[in-house]
C-alpha cells in the first residue's frame, strides 16, 4: 500500500474542490476590501466623494463588499456546491466496488 | 428602572427557558444521550446552524466593546470589523464537508474526538483538553462579567445580583438542555440581534439628523473619524489587515466554532447555512459599529465604551424598544457563554473522564456526570466572577488568540495533509500558545512586533513547527478510514 496507489474517494475529491473555492473566497473578499479602502480612502478626508452618505472609500469597501461577497456565495452555492451524502452507509453502497 | 425596558429582557429569559425544556424533552427520545447533549444528534438545519455560528462568535466584545471603540476610533474600526464577514463562509467552507463526513465515520462528538482518532495521540488530547478547559474557562468568565455589568446598568441591580440573575438565565437551559437548546437560543438569539441592531442604527440615523449631517459632524470634530486610518492616525494598513486572520479566517481554529462543522444534519443544511450565515454576520457587524461611529454626534463624552450601546439605546428609542434592542447584546453574551460552557463540560466528560477514567460508563452515568459537570462549571464561574482573580482576566485576553495558533493548523492540515502527524500536531500546539503568550506580552509592553496583531507570527510560527516536525519524525502517509 504506497502512497501513489491509493485513490482518493470520490466524496472526499468533491470537498477537496469546495474547501480551495472557500479560500478562493477570501482572497477575494480581502483583495475587494483592501483594495477599495486603502486606494480612495488614502486622500485627505476634505476630497471625499460620497455615495448614498458614505463616504466612497467606505461604501465600496465595507458595504458594496459586502453585497459583492453575499452574491459570490449565493453563486458558489446554487451551482458549485454538490450535494451530497454524508453517512457512513451511503457510501458503501456508491462505492462499494471500490477495493480497500 | 422603567419597567418598558425591562419587559423584554424578561421575556427574553421565558422564552429562551422554554426552548431548555423543550430540548430536554427532545433528548429523552434520542437514541444516545452524548451525541445529542453535546452535538444535538447532528441534526442541525441550515438557518440554525447559521445562527449558532453567529452568536457564539459574536460575543459581548462584538456588541459592547466593538462598537464602543467604533465610538473613539470612527470608521477605521467599522473597517475592521468587517474582516469578519469571512466567518460567514470561510469555516464552513473549507472544514466543510469532509470534516462533517470524516467526523461521522470517527464517531466524533467533539473537536478532540477528531484530534484522538487522527493522530492516535493521548498527549495530543490531554493537551488539546487542558487547553480549551484554562482558556475557554477564563473567556466564559470574562463574559459573565461583562453580562453581569450590563444587567446591573439596566436594571439598577447590584453587580453581584446581577451576575445571579445571568448565571441563573444562562444554567438551567445549558443544563438540561444540552447543544439543542444552546442551537435552539443561538437562532433566536440571533435573530433578536438582528433586528435589534437594525432598529438602533435607523434609531441612531435619524437622532443624528440623516447621514449627511451626521458625516459632517464628525468631519468638523476630527476628519480622521471619517478616514480607514483611526480618529489620531494609528491604525495602519497591515495593523488593521492583521485582523483577518484574529477575527476572518483564524476562527476556523476555535473549538466553539470548529465543532459546530460537525453538527450539520446535511450537505443541504450547510449549503443554506452559508448563505444566512454570511448575511447575518455581515449586516450585524456593520451595523452595530456604524451605530458605535454614528453615536458620537448625537451623544458626545461617553467616557466608558461599553456603556455607548446601552446609552445610546436609551437616549434615541423609546422604552420598549430599547429593551428590545438591549436584549440583543445580552442574547449575544448568553449566546456565547452557553456554547462555551457546553464545550467546556464536553472536553471534561468526553474527553477526559470517558476516555481515560471511565470509559465503559453507562448512558445513564454519562447523563448525570454532563449534567453534573455542566452545572459544576457553571457555578465555579458564578463565584470566580464576583470577584474576579488577575490571572483570569489575563488568560482571557489570551485565550482566543491562543485556541487559534494552537488548533488551526493541527485541525486544518490534520484534515488535509496526509504527512501531519502526532509530532507536528503536538510541536504545532505548544509553539502556538507559547509563542502567542510572549509575543502578547512583548507587544504591550514595546509596541506591536513588526506592526501586525499578536495572533499573525503564532500562527505562522505554528505552521512552520506542524510541517517540520510531520516531515522530520516518522513521516508516514495517514489515509481516513472507510466509512
């Protein structure tokens, strides 16, 4: 029984999948936050612009990601995300020509 | 006191007795009493899994401390609370579903039952138990403190009477109610928090004459208010970039939280729950520290930060309502206090007491030992935080910081990376702690190390160790069992 040899499990190559899209996740949410804060938030405060009362920097950063990131997972999870079993017994039967 | 604030609180602490009562009556029918006293049989819905998630991590400091410093800081503070939008989907995500699977295949309750059956080390799990009994005791006690402060300012009631009140509220649903009724009041509780921050920040705006009005107030007292950079300046990019690994994605380290992964009825429920939970969080965070910003103007010289939502609360909402919203950061501090001292009880008789001392013990011994441990917890805090000792109130500062450089990695890689092992699970945990305890007290001391938050080298550090020692000391490919 090497290492090369055994198969990863069908279940477990799926959660493999959605585990990196969660980190993919953050790095977007961190860019979008990051990026909109510290690029208009940077001027003095006299040359803000506003939007809907906030100050630009704020309201793309703090509020349109917010939006943006609720929208990514609504995305991520009506067609990405698989649904599936999580039980023992489910499994046997799915893979049950599965030698191991 | 006025009896219009206090109406809802009161209601507060029926309704969430109720819901005690009723899970307890619902744990009577399952089939094993541990799995569902401390995981609820694993059969969580999405919106009460979301909700759960929420309220333990938001906790007294999210509602109390967080938007009282939104008050002195401005809008650099509301920036960084926002790192925590991640918790939303992040934890979810990426322990997600192979954690929920390989927990059901171990037979594991709590977060150390997956740690004892992956590395098949009982030094792994002594250490990992007296790590989360010392720190989650002292931030259980920390928040009876804070919970205890906030009935005292609303009601008029003595700090001791007070804390009674909490602890009694607080006990006997956790008792006989087990992880149901903690979930169960989490969901409400979430949705009180909900609804209650949302009314205060309208109640704010408006008190504060519309968001222009309220933009140009504080531009004309410090411009900073309004800048991502903190009311003198202080906060600097990396500082504040720091807080996505304390309070972001570092939260999938937290027992609390970690083992909330595992109690999902199914694929479906946690699909539904990344979607309320990344909602909620986000709006309740932004709202209650924009509610911190926007109380400046309208009511200046808080000397006291904790005390800017009761304040606040009182001055721009009628009675009623302001209990109503008041109950919002109490249900948050119950919230996370229940789910604490389940987890607490849970590392004692779970981890501990079934594993080494008795572990042939009947469901019916098991059922009295929980109860009886729970409630022994309980009270040791009750009296602990009447007055409470130095060394707690230290390890509480230490302890979430802590808890994530010590599991995150011997969590995530354990579940991830074939090569990890007991050596780099172990080596991984005391490097954590250790060297979150020092850089914590380095940076009080002379200033923040490399301008980042205590939490970033540990973590690092605890990365390092994990891999280095997997690799070193009998590396071995680890592969799950079948199911």
């Amino acid at each position: 029984m090497s290492d090369t040899t055994k198969p990863v499990e069908r279940r477990f190559k799926i959660a493999h999948r959605e585990a990196w899209i969660g980190v993919l996740l953050a790095v977007i949410n961190i860019a979008w936050w990051y990026g909109f804060a510290y690029s208009l938030g940077s001027k003095p405060p006299e040359e803000y612009s506003y939007i809907l009362g906030f100050p630009a920097w704020f309201f793309w950063s703090c509020i349109a990601g917010f939006v943006v990131m609720v929208i990514l997972v609504v995305i991520v999870v009506k067609f990405v995300l698989v649904d599936m079993s999580l039980e023992n017994e489910e499994e046997e039967r799915e893979e049950g020509g599965d030698p191991s | 006191m006025n009896w219009d604030v206090l109406l809802p609180l009161v209601l507060l602490l029926v309704v969430i007795f109720f819901i005690g009562v009723w899970s307890n009556r619902k744990m009577v029918k399952s089939s094993s009493f541990i799995t569902d006293y401390f995981l609820g049989s694993r059969e969580l819905g999405g919106l009460v899994l979301a909700m759960t998630m929420v309220a333990t991590y938001g906790s007294a400091s999210s509602f109390l401390g967080g938007p009282g410093a939104a008050y002195t800081i401005g809008l650099g503070w509301v920036l960084l609370a926002m790192t925590q939008v991640a918790t939303g989907y992040f934890v979810l995500l990426v322990l997600g579903k192979k954690f929920a699977i390989v927990a059901r295949r171990y037979r594991a309750v709590t977060l150390i039952d997956f740690l004892k059956e992956r590395y098949q080390s009982k030094s792994v799990v002594l250490l990992s138990a007296l790590s989360i009994i010392i720190f989650l005791f002292a931030a259980m006690a920390a928040q009876w403190i804070g919970g205890a402060y906030l009935i005292q300012s609303i009601t008029g009631l003595t700090y001791t009477s007070a804390l009674f009140v909490f602890a009694i509220a607080v006990l006997i649903y956790v008792i006989i109610g087990g992880f149901r009724a903690v979930a169960m009041t989490d969901t409400f509780q979430g949705v009180i928090m909900f609804v209650g921050t949302l009314l205060l920040l309208i109640g704010v705006v408006i008190a504060g004459g519309g968001l222009d009005q309220i933009f140009s107030d504080l531009m004309n007292e410090n411009p900073n208010l309004i800048t991502p950079y903190g009311q003198d300046g202080q906060l600097t990019a990396l500082y504040v970039s720091s807080f996505w690994i304390l309070v972001g994605v570092g939260v999938i380290g937290l027992p609390q939280v970690a083992v909330r992964a595992m109690s999902y009825r199914d694929a479906k429920s946690m699909h539904r729950a990344l979607i309320i939970g990344t909602i909620v969080v986000g709006f309740i965070m932004l709202n209650m520290h924009l509610i911190g910003v926007f109380a400046r103007p309208v009511l200046p010289g808080i000397e006291v930060a904790d005390q800017v939502i009761p304040l606040i609360a009182l001055e721009v909402l009628p009675g009623w309502l302001a209990g109503l919203v008041l109950a919002a950061p109490l249900a948050a501090m119950m919230s996370t206090v229940d789910s604490l001292l389940l987890l607490v009880s849970s590392s004692v008789v779970k981890d501990v007491y079934l594993n080494y001392v008795k572990p042939e013990a009947s469901d019916k011994h098991i059922m009295k030992v929980s109860m009886g441990v729970t409630g022994t917890l309980g009270i040791g805090v009750f009296f602990l935080a009447i007055n409470p000792p130095e060394l707690l109130i230290m390890l509480n500062l230490f302890a979430f910081g802590g808890l994530e450089a010590a599991f995150i990695w011997p969590v995530v890689l354990g579940l991830y990376w074939k090569y990890g092992n007991k050596y780099g699970a172990l080596a991984s945990m005391i490097t954590g702690i250790v060297s979150y305890i020092v850089i914590f007290q380095y940076n009080s001391t002379y200033g923040d190390l490399l301008g980042v938050h205590a939490v970033v080298i540990p973590v690092v550090l605890s990365l390092v160790a994990f891999v280095t020692f997997s690799l070193l000391i009998k590396r071995k490919a680890y592969y799950f069992p079948r199911g």
